[in-house]
C-alpha cells in the first residue's frame, strides 16, 4: 500500500489550476457586486441630499448657500445670487458641522446658529466627507450640486432641475458627464 504524505505534483498543479479557473469566475463577479453597492450608496446619498437640502429650503425659505444677507431670524439671498455650487458649505449648512482634514467641530455660520436652523438636516460621518469639507461619493469624489437661488429658469446652472437643484455623482469612471454617472436628473 502506497503511504502518502503531501501532494504529488500533478496534484498541485491539478489544485491551482482548478482555483485559477474558479477566481477568473469569481473575482469579476465580485467586482461587480461590489461596484452596484457603490452605485447603491451614491444613490442614496442623493436622496438623502434631496430630503435635506428641501428641508432646510422650508425652514429658510432659501437653499443652503453662503450668498446671503440679513440677521436673524430674517434671512434673504443676495440679489443677483443665482447659484450656489459650493459642496463644502452646503454640507456645513445641512450638517451644523465644519469639516476639516478628517476632524468636524460645531459651525459657526450665522445661519446654523440662528433660531430658524431646525436641523441637522444630514448626518455624515467623516469618512463620507474629504479633507476640504466636500462630500464625497463612493469613488472619493466630490458630489457636484448647483442649488437655484433666484427661481429664474434663465440662469442656469442648475441647468436641469431650473427651480430646484442638481446634484451628480461622476460615477464609476470618474468621469462627469458619462453614462455612468448617478444623478438626480
Ligand atoms: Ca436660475
Ligand atoms: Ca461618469
């Protein structure tokens, strides 16, 4: 009787060729699946986004943006605003919190501190935030948002949502403008 301890070399090769064949299967499978839960999660930041930012526009009667004016509780948009693009400071005006190289401390924007502020309309954690403040997608780049201040369809951006707000995610390619992209338009 053959006593046998180890693997013959056959079998090695018999052994890694089996598992060879059995990840050329499965690691695209994997990619894959991992690459919808990234698209799953940039979507539902958006929706989260659009439930905050709409949120914050009905205790303010303005969307989250820097180009304001007034004191409290009576708040209006600088005339001549059109737009407000700025990632970093939407997320501190839904939050309540500045974002900083990986750290968050209170606000101290007028209108977070200001008694009309119900939030925090969004909760991030930092690791959904880069080291400038921006929000950022699953891919690690930042949201883009064109949020309408003057509800005049003639200016544009947002160029697609005129009264309201765009918000895009560049996607898997990392690319903005492709067929990949996660939008809310
Ligand atoms: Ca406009
Ligand atoms: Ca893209």
């Amino acid at each position: 009787m053959n006593n046998r301890k180890g693997f013959t070399i056959l079998e090695l090769i018999i052994v890694v060729a089996i598992i060879t064949i059995l990840a050329t299967f499965l690691i695209p499978a994997g990619g894959k699946a991992r690459e919808r839960a990234r698209q799953a999660k940039a979507r539902s930041h958006i929706a989260a986004l659009e439930v905050a930012i709409t949120a914050f526009q009905t205790d303010f009667g303005f969307y989250p943006t820097s180009q304001f004016s007034g004191s409290s509780p009576n708040f209006t948009v600088n005339s001549g605003a059109t737009v407000e693009s700025n990632n970093a400071t939407i997320i501190q005006l839904l939050t309540g919190f500045s974002f900083s190289g990986g750290n968050r401390s209170a606000s101290s924007n007028a209108l977070v501190t200001s008694s009309v502020w119900n939030g925090p309309y969004l909760d991030l954690d930092v690791s959904d935030v880069n080291g400038s403040g921006a929000m950022i997608d699953p891919w690690t780049n930042p949201y883009a948002f064109s949020l309408d201040l003057d509800g005049n369809p003639g200016t544009t951006p947002p160029s697609h949502n005129l009264y309201t707000f765009d918000i895009s995610s560049a996607g898997p390619d990392e690319s903005s403008g492709t067929s990949d992209d996660v939008i809310n338009y």
